[in-house]
C-alpha cells in the first residue's frame, strides 16, 4: 500500500480553447496495487473483478418462434454514439427485422459494441421502450447488486477500457472480439455509495461539457451556413453591390448583374463519368500511377483526401483522366457532394467531372459547382438510388461573368473562406479537446485516480 504523495492530480493538459481551463483534483490519500497492469495503483479501499463476476452478458434474446407481426424498436451499431448514446433507432415487425434484431434490454443495462469495435459504440439503457431491442453485434451488460449501473455505465466506457476491447478485437476491415473475452477484462469500483458519488460528479461534469460541445457544433453549422451564402451571394452577385441586375430566369440564380450570362454547363464545359477497371484486377493499380477518387474521398474546398489506390497509366486512360482543376461531382448516392482534383486524377463510375473551358476559369467553376449541390439532387432520379447522370448535370444553368471578374470574385473568396476555415479549424481543434478532458475526466474518476467524493456534494450544496 501507498500513501498519495501528491496534493492535486492533474486531469489533462491544458484546455484553453475548449473554455475549461486545467482542472486539478485530489488524489485519495492511499493506493495499492490494482494487480492489473493497465489499471495500475487504485484506492487502497476499492476493488477488482473481472467484469464476469460483477456483471451478467448478453441475459436475453428474442426467441425465433416470435410472433412475425411483432412490432420492435431496434438499435444497430450505427446507430449508438461513443459520445451520446443512443442516437437512431428503426421500426421493424419480427419478420422483416435485420436477423440480428434478437438481443433485449433493460433499463440501466449497458451495450458494447463486439464488432466494427473502432466505432467505439457504447452506450447506457435509460427508459427504454418495452419492444426495444438491439443488435447481436452488441454485448449488453446487466450489473449486479454490486456493481451500480450508473457507475458502470461511466466505468465500460472509460479509455483504458475501450482500448482493451480495440486491442484484443480480431480482423482487419470488420474487427471483432468475442463476449466471454470482454468478460474476462477487469474494472475496478468501490463501495455502492462511493460508485453513485461518482456517477453524480460525472453526470454533472459532463454533461457541463456536452453542453459547451453542443454549443461549438452550433457555430460550425453556423460558419458553414456563412460560408454558403458568401460563395453564393458571390458567384450569382458578383462583389459590386451598385452595379445594375437583371432577372436570369432561373430560380436559383434569382437576380444577376445586368452584363453576367446565364449559361447551361454543357455549353462552357466538359462533362466525364469514371469507371472502374474491369474486374478490379491487381496489375490495373501501382504505386506511383494515377490516384483513384471516390465520393469518400471528395473534400469540398480542400479538393480531394489523397486515394489509397492508384491506377497504371495503361488503367487510367481506360476510365479516363480528369485534368488537373476539374470539378469533381458526386452523381450517385450522395449526390452533389464536390471536391475538384488539384493534379490528374481518375474517378471511379459514381463521380461526374466538370472541366471548364476557355469561358469559366477554374477557381470560379469550382466555387459555382460547390452551390449546386440542391440543383443536382432535385434533377436526381431517386425511385431507387439517388442519380443525377452528366447529362442531367450539364443542364444546370450556371453565371458567367467577363473573366476578370471570376478572377476577382475566386480571389475574394479565396480570402474570406480562408478565414471561415481558420474559424472552423479552431472549433473543430476545441471539440476534440473538450473530448479528450471528458474521456481523460471519466477515466481518472472511475480508476480512482481523483478523490470526488465531496465535490459533487460540494456543487449540489452551492447550486441549492
């Protein structure tokens, strides 16, 4: 057994932009060793057991013989959230449900993802429907008397704990880990009173971050819809607000400068559909050929995320190369999701490219493509899968302005979105950090590593 040497512990590093600030706690006054490498020294008055002995798994299934009119909620992976929880659920009778709409829950039971265990998708039962049921992709664990199922809740979704489940997952592109191995995992916990002390803290002290987090997701909907209307305003405005407009005839466009065009696409560019090599065959990709694009890897104002895969020059010019400041339209699925490519690239058959002609430059084609995307989808056939083909795209109307004039506007909106992306980055930059105090927090609590015995009665004494 050791004595707390220290008088504060320190929960993370600094957190300036997330408005935190550092957060120091007190240690417990004794520790002693967990016994368990990765939990290492806990409070000399807590416990450890492995999850098998402290909690039952997977306790109820829905039997086949059910009724094929039965009506349930269900839960699959995709739709829980490390963060939220549960955050989509589908109806289904029992004869159409996915065949692994099988496991039941209860209130306070907590269910952990055993496969795709990357998504980290873990989450509480709290006022359940009495039909809800969730994926078998999904180990659902039941506490016991000793075992608090708001501590646990906190406890099964702590760092150390989720890198245990990551780390000893099996497979590649589906990883998965069995039940009875996530069982064999240890958690340490104290007494049932101690274990609601914390769950109190935590609720209260996340649930302070989720807001903060909540309200910087607000401003990034809020800067990216400025950002929209900028490239808009512009592009069907121009940047002279005095100069005389016409109407275009076109909805979209509303009201032009009087001297603009209105042009179809198909009349100032030219419009390409990829492909994919004829069976996927391996000597159709190399290492230095020609990178490969797909809707996953379009980015917006930022071009294109750099493929993993790259076609032979003999490849590329059976699917056709796009020239390097071509826009880059997503035509099926999602369509009008953009990107441009920054270098010669390939698409695959989902991705419609847009190169310009001597009438359009190519900064003003892109930031004009990058508002169509309503244009596109409402010229989509989607009686199945979304598609909006090239021909359709093409007879898009568009403005074209004297060239000096896209110039001027694609510089204005090179300045003025950059300082948009600047915003964002920070936003984006503070939303991770205020996740990692809040994983950093849960994780010191429920090891032990902070004292907060009193600090939630403290705060529920102060805001009374």
């Amino acid at each position: 057994m050791v004595r707390s040497t220290g008088n504060t512990y320190n929960v993370s590093k600094e957190q300036n932009a997330s408005g935190i600030g550092r957060r120091r706690f007190r240690p417990y006054p004794e520790y002693k060793d967990s016994g368990v490498e990765w939990l290492d020294q806990i409070p000399s008055h807590w416990n450890v057991k492995r999850l098998k002995f402290i909690a039952s798994i997977n306790d109820e299934v829905l039997a086949e013989t059910t009724d094929p009119q039965y009506e349930m909620t269900y839960v699959d992976i995709g739709g829980v959230d490390q963060y939220q929880g549960i955050v989509d659920r589908e109806k289904y009778v029992f004869e159409t449900a996915p065949s692994r709409a099988r496991r039941k829950v209860r209130e306070g039971d907590v269910i952990i993802s055993t496969v795709r265990t990357y998504l980290r998708a873990i989450a509480q039962i709290e006022a359940p429907e009495s039909n809800l049921i969730v994926s078998t992709g999904f180990a659902v664990i039941r506490t016991s008397p000793i075992f608090s199922s708001r501590y646990a809740a906190y406890a099964l979704r702590a760092s150390y704990f989720i890198e245990k489940i990551v780390a000893n997952s099996v497979g590649v592109s589906y990883p998965a880990i069995d039940a009875s191995k996530m069982s064999s995992f240890s958690a340490s916990f104290p007494e049932l009173m101690e274990q609601e002390a914390i769950a109190a803290f935590l609720d209260h002290e996340t649930a302070k971050i989720d807001a903060l987090i909540e309200k910087k997701e607000r401003l990034i909907e809020l800067l990216q819809e400025k950002r929209t209307a900028l490239i808009t305003q512009a592009v069907t405005k121009g940047l002279d607000p005095t100069v005389p407009m016409k109407d275009s005839g076109v909805e979209w466009l509303g009201k032009i400068p009087a001297h603009w065009n209105v042009k179809r696409i198909k009349t100032v560019a030219c419009l390409n559909t990829g492909g994919t090599p004829a069976g996927l065959l391996d000597e159709a990709f190399e290492l230095e050929g020609v990178p490969w694009v797909k809707p996953d890897h379009l980015n917006g104002d930022h071009g294109i995320i750099m493929p993993d895969r790259r076609l032979s020059l003999s490849a590329a010019k059976a699917v056709g190369i796009i020239e390097a400041g071509s826009s880059l339209v997503c035509g099926i699925g999602t369509v009008g999701k953009t990107g441009h490519a920054p270098f010669i690239v390939c698409t695959n058959q989902q991705i419609n490219a847009i190169t310009f002609g001597c009438k359009v430059t190519n900064r003003f084609g892109q930031f004009i493509v990058s508002c169509l995307s309503q244009e596109f989808m409402r010229r989509a056939n989607k009686v199945t899968l979304a598609i909006c083909n090239k021909s359709e795209m093409g007879e898009v109307f568009i403005c074209t302005p004297p060239l000096t004039e896209q110039r001027a506007v694609a510089a204005f909106l090179d300045r003025e979105t950059a300082k948009i992306g600047t915003l964002l980055a920070k936003t984006h930059e503070a939303i991770d950090r205020l996740k990692e105090y809040r994983a950093a927090l849960i994780s010191a609590a429920v090891t032990g590593k902070i004292d907060v015995r009193d600090v939630g009665s403290k705060k529920r004494s102060d805001e009374n």
